[in-house]
C-alpha cells in the first residue's frame, strides 16, 4: 500500500509538472497563435468583403460597359445618319480643313455654285430654322429628274400636236354645224315646198275619192314645221270639219289612199306596192279609187295586194296561186287583155 502511495504522490508530481509546461506551452505558443489566428479570421473577412464589394463593382462596371457599348453603337448610327444626309443635303460642296474624307469628290461646277462650308463641331442654334425652311422647299421641289428637260419637250410637242388637233376639230365642229344649219335650212324649205305640192294634189284626191268634200293637211307646230309634223283636216260632203281620229275605218283608209296618191303624184317612184288598201272600201269607193289608180299607173308601175273583184278587174296582169288537181299549190299568171269579158260573167 505504501508503495503504491508513493507512485500516486510522484503521479501527481509529474501530473502538476505536466500541467505547469502545458500551461506554459500554452502561454508561451497557443495563445500568440490563436491571437495570430483572430487577426488573420478578421484579415481574411476584410479581404473577403473587399472581394464581394470588388465583385460587385466589377458587375456594375460591366453593366455600364454594355450601356456605353450600346449608347456608343447608337451614337455611330447616329452619327452615320447624319454624314448621310449631309451628303444627301450638300453634295455639292466642299470643306475646308486638312481632314479627308471618302465621300466623292464634288462636281467640278463653277464657285458660284459650289460653295465652301466651314468645318463645325455642331449646327448653331439660329441655323435650325433655316435649315428647316430649306428642307420644306427641298421636300416641295421634289427629287432631280436628269430626264426632265427631255420629258418636257415631249411634253411640249405632245401639248403642241394636241392643241393643234382639238382646233382642227373645233373648226370641224363649227364648219359641221354650220352645214347642218344649212341643211336644216334648205331641208325645211323643201319641206315646206314639198308639203304646199302633196296638200294641194291631197286637196284634189281627197275631192275625187270622196265625190266631194275637202281635205287639208296643217302643222302641228307652225314655228317649227319640220319638227313638229303634220296633221290632217277633212270635211266629207255633207258634215263638218274634223279631224282623222273621229272618222270611220273605211273613210279614213279612203283618206290615207288619197295621202298616198298625192305623194306619189308629187314624187313618183319607178313602182309602188300597195296591200290590201281596198280592204275597208265599198263598192262605189273602189269603184272611185279603181279610176284614180289606172290614172297613177300610167306614169308609176303599181302592184297592189287585193282580195276585191273589181280591183282585180282594174288591173293589166294577174299573179295568183290556186289549187291544182292533184292538191297543191300552183302559181299562175294571166294577163287580162288577152281574156274575154265572159271569163267575168
């Protein structure tokens, strides 16, 4: 036991021992270290602030680094825009100072049309209106046609030629119109002529026809007798004036007969052709109309369409169609001198 009392007493030595060098290890190496190590803690945090606030300004920097790019790009379009419509505006002109530009060489046009322009930074202010009003008259103007002073003498010949042509045909107009005058001149005193010779032979025919009574024809507009027609006024023996429209069928065919016998008296054609004119007459109206129309054909060959006995027996030759024996339809002549007057028996 004493033994082991003696061990745990040199233990306990060597224990304080131990603890005495770690304590002054401890003070000695540790603790400077772990100051060392406090600083470098607080130096690494700063260092890595810095770089975080650096970052960012980096970020930022690259942010505006785009901007400008893009505000730089714009500003060369800018600026392109503009040399472009300085050439547009001034092409002819040339600047002074030793800059060169690549632009083409001004026209080689006198001074006074080439003028010199200064160099400038930038447009003064009082030069905005005039630039503006110059825009305006060049807008107004329109684009340079080098064609133009060709284009115009086409023009102009073209306007010549057609000026020429619309007199021509004006004086045409007038000469035209002055024909028609004439004609509408000579065509009413024809007319005029012609109605005095057809109303007294209708006068004549109308008498005959009718075996007595009196016909005439009148304007219906005396100022202007070519336009406004001709009607016709009768008296049948023993009634009153009256017009065309309140006489019978039979009285006005008759009164038509006369019409057509007075124009063809006053006018004779080579021949005439008249259908079913007897058609309304009786027999002593035929038997008149019958007498006056051999008289016509002495002078006029007339062929007449009739169904009535007494006009057929009137006339020089027959064209007829009748029916055969064997039932069909044969055309036949017949001239009436040559036929006795038993044939009408």
């Amino acid at each position: 036991m004493l033994k082991i009392e003696n061990n745990r007493g040199i233990l306990k030595q060597r224990l304080s021992e131990i603890q005495e060098k770690i304590s002054l290890l401890e003070s000695e190496h540790v603790e400077p270290l772990s100051e060392v190590g406090e600083e470098t803690e607080k130096s690494v945090s700063g260092l890595q602030k810095i770089e975080t606030e650096s970052h960012q300004q980096v970020i930022i920097a690259e942010r505006q680094h785009t901007q400008l790019q893009l505000e730089l790009g714009r500003k060369q379009d800018q600026l392109d825009l503009l040399r472009e419509r300085i050439k547009d505006d001034f092409g002819l002109v040339s600047f002074e100072g030793d800059q060169k530009y690549d632009d083409p060489t001004p026209l080689p046009f006198n001074d006074e049309l080439v003028e010199d322009l200064p160099y400038l930074e930038e447009i003064p202010e009082t030069h905005e209106d005039d630039i503006k009003r110059l825009k305006s008259q060049l807008r107004r103007i329109g684009a340079i046609n080098p064609e133009a002073q060709q284009e115009y003498f086409e023009v102009k010949d073209r306007h010549e030629f057609l000026t020429n042509q619309v007199a021509d045909l004006d004086k045409a107009s007038k000469d035209l119109q002055e024909v028609i005058e004439e004609l509408d001149t000579m065509m009413e005193i024809e007319f005029i002529k012609t109605y005095q010779a057809v109303n007294k032979e209708f006068s004549a025919y109308f008498s005959r026809l009718f075996n007595g009574g009196e016909a005439k024809l009148v304007f219906a507009d005396d100022e202007k007798p070519v336009e406004g027609g001709v009607d016709i006024e009768a008296r049948l023996p023993g009634r009153r004036q009256q017009g065309l429209a309140l006489l019978s069928g039979g009285e006005r065919s008759l009164t038509a007969v006369a019409l057509i016998f007075a124009l063809l008296k006053v006018s004779p054609p080579p021949f005439c052709i008249l259908d079913e004119v007897d058609a309304m007459l009786d027999e002593s109206n035929v038997g008149r109309f019958v007498e006056e129309l051999r008289e016509l054909s002495k002078h006029i060959q007339v062929v007449i369409i009739t169904h009535n006995r007494n006009t057929v027996q009137a006339a020089d030759v027959i064209y007829g169609v009748t029916m055969g024996r064997d039932s069909t339809s044969q055309m036949i002549s017949l001239k009436l001198e040559e036929v006795g007057d038993a044939y009408f028996a």
